[in-house]
C-alpha cells in the first residue's frame, strides 16, 4: 500500500474538515470566520485529561496489591514496576502543554510531586509531575 486516505464521513462539516486535514491547514485556516481561534486549549485539556486516565492505570494494581493511598502519595513513577500503562504515562507526560495543569486552588505544583499524591486523583490534580 502507497497511500492512505481517512475521512471524516456523516458530519456536518465533514467536506470542510476533510478539507483541511488533507491541507494540513489548521482550524481557523479550515472554517474561517467560523472559528475564532485554534485548538490548543483544547487539545491540552484532552492531553491532561489523558494523563490523567494514565495516572490511574498506574495506581489501581498498586491498591489491588495493598498499597495504601498514603503509600502511594510518596511514590514517584520511578518507584512503580515496569508495565505498559507506566509507558503510556510517561509518553504522554512528554508532550508540552500550552495551557497549565488544574490542580485544587489553580495551583502548578512546583514540586516532583503533586501535593496530595495519587489521593489527588479525585480532585482533579495531576500526580508524579514535574512538567506541568
């Protein structure tokens, strides 16, 4: 196989979209007057929506194995057994951002690690980073 093409079909705004992709044009590029800025906020909060999803995968066979969330709180990634979802993890916390990490209050942690640790889960806040 030489080329592949993939398509956006049953959408709305799927020949503008095809369209654009195929141009590698960037949204406001694509739809003009109709779009008021690029998405990088978005893209962003799909990322640490993401890691976020990752940082889970990591957690939930430490407690199936008795790690207490106390335990865990002090746990950097470098602490954890190898496994594929510890890959996906730190793949995706390799990616830049372009707008910043919620964590409880609006705070960045300036820290390697969130406070809170993986109990921070719940409250949104990301874990083992350092990045953010």
């Amino acid at each position: 196989m030489a080329h592949t093409r993939i398509v956006l079909d049953d959408h709305f705004a799927s020949d503008t979209i095809n369209e654009g992709v195929a141009a590698r044009a960037g949204f406001v590029e694509s739809f003009g007057d109709q779009a008021q800025n690029e998405l990088e906020e978005l893209r962003a909060l799909f990322l640490r929506k993401a890691v976020l999803a990752g940082q889970d995968l990591v957690a939930r066979p430490l407690r199936s194995v008795g790690h207490t969330l106390e335990q865990l709180a002090g746990m950097t990634l470098g602490d954890t057994p190898p496994a594929p979802e510890l890959d996906r993890l730190r793949d995706r916390r390799g990616r830049p951002l372009t707008a910043p990490c919620p964590t409880p209050g609006g705070r960045r942690p300036g820290r390697a690690r969130c406070p809170g640790g993986v109990a921070a889960v719940a409250a949104g806040c990301s874990l083992w980073t350092s990045a953010w």
